[in-house]
C-alpha cells in the first residue's frame, strides 16, 4: 500500500474530564497532527493526492475549526460558566477530549467531509500533544 502524509500544527486548550492528574485542568498544547490518506490506485502522474489537497481539506479545516481555541466535552460541568467567559473560541466535542478521542473523529467525522471530493480516505491521524506523547487512531 502506497499512502500520503502530511502533518499541521496547530494550539488549542482542553481539559480531560475524569482524569486523575493534572490533565483534569484547564491546560493547552501545541499539538502536531499528522494525516495519513490512501487510495485504491495512484491518479495519472503517480500520486496518492497532490499534498496540497491534505493541505487545504484537512490542514485548513485544522485551522478554521480548531486552532486557537479550547475544546470542550458536551457533557463537561464546566460548559456552561466557560461559555459566559469564552465564547466563540470553545469548541463543543461530543466525547472528552483526549488525543484518542480527537484522532478518532478526524479520520471518522472530519476526514469523509472534507475528502469527499477526492478518490482518497483518510485511514489514520496521529496526535502529538508533545514531542514525547502522541495517540493514533487507525482504520
């Protein structure tokens, strides 16, 4: 199998609901997203993708929707006070957000939106919250 990476960093908050250290409190990373797509065969010149295609379907919706902001879990008991203080840059997720979770959604929610265009599948995302720490979600 032949695939294509790409990756874009991006700064956002979060805060890990239920946690047993320090990640239970309001706290942010630089995080480096790194994207896998593959396809069944490769296009006329050889590619996978062009990598600007990853660029702007997956980089720039990276930017647009989580980039300096601070996700929040739907069902957090902080929602509704960092809502009056906040606003526009919280970022309400449907499950706690933890680097599993979020590479979880990028390659089943995000991914098949933003890639419908394209004779390509995002088939796995990589989070980094640090240089040493990172989650990958796979199909």
């Amino acid at each position: 199998m032949i695939v294509a990476e790409r990756y874009h960093d991006i700064s956002c908050g979060h805060r890990v609901v239920g946690h047993e250290g320090k990640c239970r409190f309001l706290h942010g990373h630089n995080y480096r997203i790194h994207f896998t797509v593959a396809a069944h065969e490769l296009d006329e010149i050889g590619r996978v993708v062009d990598f600007s295609v990853i660029k702007s379907a997956l980089c720039e919706w990276l930017e647009e929707n989580f980039d300096h902001k601070f996700l929040i879990w739907e069902k957090d008991e902080l929602l509704t006070q960092l809502q009056e203080i906040a606003g526009d840059s919280l970022v309400i997720v449907p499950f706690n957000p933890t680097a599993e979770h979020l590479a979880r959604y990028l390659v089943e929610t995000v991914g098949p939106e933003q890639l419908k265009a394209y004779p390509v599948q995002l088939i796995s995302c990589k989070i980094e919250e640090t240089a040493k720490c990172s989650a990958t979600y796979s199909l």
